[in-house]
C-alpha cells in the first residue's frame, strides 16, 4: 500500500512538471502545427493528472488543503485589482 502511495505521488509530480513544461514551450513557438501539438500534448496530461488526482484522493493518498475562506479569497483579489502585486 506505502509503495502504490509513493508510486502515485511521483507520477503526480512528474504530470505536474510536464504541464510546467508544456506552459513554458507553448507560449514560445511560432510553429502553429507544432504549438496545436503541444497544446493537444497538454490537454492529454492535464486529463491524466485530473484522473489520478481522484485516484489519490478515493485512496486518502492525497488530502487536499483547506479551502479559502471568503475573507482570504476577497483579500487576494483586491491584491490583483489594486496593481499591489
């Protein structure tokens, strides 16, 4: 079971580094048939990394934070809206 958890948790972080490197290819080639690609490329890895995530989290290998509360969420968007960041 430790090892099944492990194994997911890795392959969660690679999917994650993938769509990183697919967010930082796509933006720079000029290439449309190549830039469709990678976006096609992306989508595929997104959809595997949402997949997985449900795995994780049916099995308790993942448990996600605490979500925002409306304060924090308000708090953040004035920060974007405010040119503070």
């Amino acid at each position: 079971m430790m090892q099944e958890k492990i194994m997911v948790s890795d392959t969660l972080a690679s999917i994650n580094g993938e769509l990183v490197r697919f967010g930082e290819m796509i933006p720079q080639t000029e290439n449309k048939e190549l830039k469709s690609a990678l976006k096609q490329m992306r989508t595929t890895c997104e959809q595997s990394q949402e997949q997985l995530y449900e795995i994780a989290r049916e099995k308790s290998y993942y448990v996600p934070a605490q979500k925002a509360s409306q304060e924090e969420v308000d708090h953040v968007k004035g920060l974007f809206t405010s040119g503070t960041l």
